[in-house]
C-alpha cells in the first residue's frame, strides 16, 4: 500500500498559476481498487499460536490457569546419562579406611602403607572420573585420597621409629582392647 507524500515546498505567488488545481490531480493519477485477498492485522490475530517445539523428556502438560507462574520460571530438565556413583572413588574410600586400620594395628604396618597406596592412585583416578556432569562421588574420592595419604605419613613415622606407641613389634589391638574393657565396663 502506497501511502501519499505532499511536499512542502514554498514557490513564489507566480507558480501559483502552473499549479494543477485537485479535479485535473486527480483525474490525472487513477486510485487503484483495494484487494481484500490480503491479510490483515486483525486476520492475524485470530490464527492460533503455534505449537511448542518438541521435547526431549517426557512430561505431563496441565493446563495453565492465569496465576500459575511458577511453571514459566522452572529450568527445562536436560536429558543425559543416568547419575551414578564413580567406582573408583568408592573403592579409593573403602582401600583408604582399610590402609589406615591396617597402619595402626602395628605388625600389618607394611600391608596398610602398600593398601594406602593404592587407595590413593584410585582416589586420584576416582577424582578425575567425577568430572564428568553425570558421575557422582568426589567427596568419596577426596575423602579416600585424604585418608591414604595420612596412612601413609603415619606408616612411614612410624617405620623411622618417630612414633614411640606404634611400630611392627608392638601390638596396639590388644591395647586399645584392654583400654575399652577399663572405660567401658560399667556402661554395657
């Protein structure tokens, strides 16, 4: 649609006489019919909206009623790999706990620092596979890393003779027995 533009020139009172007068401008210029075969705004309004894109999880649609906004304001739900728990961060935990029992129990002091070992490289690997978005268990795997690296500060103190109470000839499990059987025995 072609909307008329006038222009805004100022001419002398002499051109006033050139000028055509409005029944010769406008049998001169023919005024084109209007073609109702176009869509208007108000035609487009009525057209229903159009449908949502796909998803990729599949979830009930409730209706929406005008004060529910809380459904507009919630994070799609990304679809991916089932969450799980990292095996070697749980094996590095369970190796770790073992190493530091084994390290204070006195005569399996070189058992608990080569299982402190161990712990520790399952641990470090344990660390690296939870940093994958689908794998769980980094604080099992820092935990597990935490504990085999004390086992073995604590083994090798030990095996150098710095700790007087532990080393590979002396027996802490009957020790810490006799000490639970003094403190303990009227409470069970």
């Amino acid at each position: 649609m072609r909307i008329p533009t006038f222009s805004r020139q100022t001419q002398p009172e002499t051109a006033d006489a050139e000028r055509p007068t409005p029944a010769t401008a406008a049998a001169s210029t023919p005024v084109r019919p209007r073609r109702d075969e176009e869509p208007t705004t108000a035609d487009l309004r009525k057209q229903p909206p159009p449908p949502p894109p796909p998803s990729t999880v599949s979830r009930p649609v409730f209706p929406r009623s005008d004060d529910d906004t809380l459904t507009e304001k919630t994070p799609p739900v990304l679809a991916g790999p089932k969450p799980r728990a990292s095996l070697l961060a749980t094996l590095g935990l369970i190796l770790g706990v073992a190493a530091v029992l084994l390290v204070l129990s006195g005569p399996l002091l070189g058992w608990g620092i080569g299982a402190a070992g161990l712990a520790l490289v399952l641990s470090l690997s344990g660390v690296h596979a939870t940093g994958k978005r689908h794998v769980a268990g980094k604080t099992d795997a820092l935990l597990g890393m935490v504990l085999a690296l004390g086992a073995i500060v604590l083994g090798v103190l030990a095996l150098t003779g710095s700790l007087h109470w532990l080393g590979t000839n002396t027996d802490t499990v009957p020790a810490v027995r006799h000490w639970l059987d003094v403190h303990t025995v009227n409470h069970f």
